[in-house]
C-alpha cells in the first residue's frame, strides 16, 4: 500500500541463466538475488504454489501466505519465472536442469522425517507432523489436500484427543492446528526438562539462551509434560488409543514406576528431520552427489558456507538441503550468499552483498 514492496529489475541483463529447485525460504531469497543481478532466474517448485515452507509447513495464524504472493509477484516483476507443478528429478531431471542453465542452485529443504523408533506407529491415527500441517495449510489456502511430497489421507482432529511427541517449533504448530480444528484436548509431550523461567545469557553466550517459554498455540490450552520419554502407541484393532510414556531423568533414561496412558484419538511425531527427500533430486544424483553425516545424524548435501558448491560440477546447495534443519532466517541468508557465490562464478565478479 504504501508503495515500498516493488519490483526491482535489473538495469541490464547478463544473459546467463541460473535454475533454482525449491521455492522456500532460501530458493526464494536465492532466486531473488540472482534476478536483479541481470540473470535470467527459473524457479522449479513441485507444489502448485510457489513458497515451499513458509507456505505449506508454516500455519497461517504465525504467517500470512499473502505476504508470500506478495513477495513472488515482486519477484515476477523482476524477471525471475516460476515453474510449478515441476518435480524435478521425476518430471525433469537435474541433467536436463544442468545443460539448459549456467548454474542450478539446489534448495529441496530438510523432509526426510527423523525417525522415532515408537512401538505402535502404524497404528491408524499416529503421524508424522509435515502431513498434517501441509493438509491444513492447503485446506485454509483453499486447494486440494493432497500433497506431492506429503500425501495421506484426511487427518482432522475434529473432537479428538490430540498427542503431539516433540518440543520443538514444528510441535507447537501442530498444537496450534489442533486447537484451530476443535481438539477436545491437546497434550505435548518433550523429553527435555522444563526450562528454567529466567534465562542465563552469560552462562551460553553467544548461544540461544534457554529458558521457559509458551508459544500462542501452547497458550490457547495444551498441557505440556516435559521429561517424558513416549513409550509405545497402543490401540485396538489397530487404531490409536492412547499413549504409554514415563518419566525419565536428566540422561534420559526412564524412572521405574513412573508410567502412564495418556488417552489418544490422533498423535502427531514432531522430533525433527534427517536430511533431503530421498526421492527425486537426491535419487538422481546418487553416487554423484556427496552426502554427509553432521553431528545431529542428519545426511545432508556436502558443500561448503563459502561458495555452497556441491561435488557435482554447476550444481550448488544452500539452505536445509545443506545444513540440516534450521531456521527461516538462516535459510534467507544461505540463499543469499549461494546467490552471490554463483554471480562471481558467472561473471568473475559481483556487486551482491554476502
């Protein structure tokens, strides 16, 4: 409205062409860099929306996906092309990607669900988080449910009982969705013990601090149980009942006597993510692309903070694809520099800020 969120183009064209696969955060920050330095930018997103995450992990109520459109119509308006609906390693592959541009930047995002090892688990009505959020985000986004890379059926927690197994951002969304589809009741369960409510900056710098803190969707009535291991996932004919757990002590390991049933319509696992989708890109490049175990036990495409080169000749990697699961902000600023690596390798130089 007030006139500030325009298009930039750039003032001349370098005639070099540049493919980004992904459209979230760090596809997006990359892709938009890489335009105004006069590239001709293509962004592949298999979805039907450009936006990755942000649009279809993230529920509405922490962002807006209008923000979102309005960033990818400033994008448009600066040259950068959005392919949707293109899987790249199954509708195109990363070879044809390779000899059609000049560079490809490769920004899948971290999907491959960290496994829990829960007895029960195949159980009807235990989930993995992602396929919940993306279902709700497209329903509220008013598309069809059914997701390329998370598809399942209808999970709705409509009059549930509702256990989320997991602390993090991703289980606090889920509490958040719940609630917004009428849960009876939402119980978070972490492994971690209760922070302390004051923080100790000194004591970590220049670390995160940790310290109690209650999101929105916590706020609007979960209960939360820290220092509780989930035991198992039990049911009747095979499906989901409830949810032994017990409590553990401060290595983790379980309290003898401390056991309990929490009752459970639908679970929802939310501890995190292992590395890229197995399928598409990363099955292409097999044994071509260097993948690396970090210290999380997360396999992630090998390239460095540096210039996010991967050991596959033009093929660069940045964002969650490379480092692991992380933050919005820390994917913006991989694409960013990935960008910016990229326009020195083309043009022998660059104007881009790292």
């Amino acid at each position: 409205e007030t006139g500030h969120i325009r298009p930039y183009p750039p003032e001349k064209k370098t005639g070099k062409r540049v493919a980004v696969m992904g459209s979230g955060p760090a596809g997006m920050a990359a892709a938009q860099q890489l335009g105004r330095a006069g590239h001709d930018v293509h962004v592949y997103e298999r979805e039907s929306r450009p936006g990755g995450l942000m649009r279809y992990g993230i529920p509405d109520f922490k962002i807006e996906k209008h923000y979102i459109d309005r960033r990818i119509e400033q994008m448009q308006g600066e040259g950068v092309t959005f392919h949707c609906g293109v899987n790249v390693g199954v509708d195109k592959t990363v070879s044809e990607l390779l000899e059609e541009h000049d560079a490809v930047l490769y920004c899948g995002g971290s999907e491959t669900p960290r496994p829990a090892g829960i007895p029960g688990d195949d159980l009807s009505g235990v989930y993995d988080a992602m396929p919940y959020l993306v279902q709700q985000n497209r329903r509220v986004g008013g598309e069809p449910i059914q997701s390329v890379a998370w598809p399942s059926h209808t999970i709705i927690a409509s009059g549930q009982h509702v256990v989320v197994v997991g602390g993090g951002d991703t289980a606090s969304d889920c509490v958040g969705t719940a609630f917004r589809q009428g849960a009876v009741r939402v119980t978070q369960l972490d492994i971690r013990p209760q922070p302390p409510e004051k923080e100790d900056k000194l004591a970590v710098w220049p670390y995160w601090a940790t310290k109690m803190r209650t999101s929105s969707s916590q706020a609007e009535g979960a209960e939360r149980e820290f220092q509780v291991a989930t035991l198992e996932f039990i049911g009747e004919d095979g499906q989901l009942t409830g949810v032994r757990c017990c409590e553990v002590d401060e290595k983790r390991k379980p309290i003898a006597g401390t056991e309990f049933v929490i009752r459970a319509d639908l679970a929802f696992i939310a501890i995190g993510f292992a590395g890229p989708a197995k399928a598409g890109v990363a099955a292409e490049l097999d044994g071509q692309m260097k993948i690396v175990t970090d210290s999380r036990r997360s396999r992630n495409v090998d390239a460095n903070d540096r210039d996010y080169k991967t050991s596959v000749d033009k093929l660069y990697a940045a964002g969650d694809v490379r480092r692991g699961q992380s933050l919005v902000v820390w994917a913006i600023r991989e694409g960013r520099q990935a960008a910016r690596s990229i326009d020195e390798a083309l043009m022998g130089s660059t104007v881009l800020t790292r």
